[in-house]
C-alpha cells in the first residue's frame, strides 16, 4: 500500500492495461494521493489528458510543455500521437 509519498514516477505503468482500467488507476491517483507529485512517463494521450503539465519529447530533448488542450492546438507531435491513438478504430473499414 502506498503510504502517501511526496513524489511518485510512474514508467509507461498502465501500457498493458484497457483504457477502462486506465481511468479508474488515475482516478484513483487524484483521490488518495491528491497531494502527491506525479510524474508519468505515457505514450497514450488518454493516460495523461487531464494533467497539469505535459511535456512532450522527441530524440531525447523536450520539443515542448503545455497542458493537453494547449499542445492539440500548437504541437505536431503531440497531434499527431492522439490523431492516431483516436482515430485507430476510425479506420478499420476504410
């Protein structure tokens, strides 16, 4: 059990889980450890939509901050990761 930690990293943890789980990990997150600063190491977009801060990297240097909002509107990477990660089912009669 977690004993309220002052800062947790989280490494790609919730790759191998459904988006359904996904969400009821980080509502979890907000509701027992709310104080808690979390960094989250995420390739889904979903995973990290609602956080304060998102950084968004590219060959190992930060091509730009923002929250998820702020980079669909201003970052190619970051659209073009949650086009693909959203439209992935779009796609399967075409």
């Amino acid at each position: 059990m977690l004993k309220h930690p002052k800062i947790l990293i989280l490494d790609d943890s919730t790759s191998a889980v459904d988006t359904k789980t996904d969400a009821k990990i980080r509502k979890g997150m907000r509701e027992f450890i709310p104080e808690t600063t979390k960094i989250i190491i995420a390739q889904r977009t979903s995973s990290i939509e609602n956080d304060d801060r998102i950084i968004v990297m590219e060959s190992g240097s930060i091509d730009a901050v923002g929250s998820h909002e702020q980079l669909l509107k201003t970052n190619k990477i970051y659209q073009e990761i949650h086009n693909s990660q959203n439209k992935a089912g779009d796609n399967s009669e075409k």
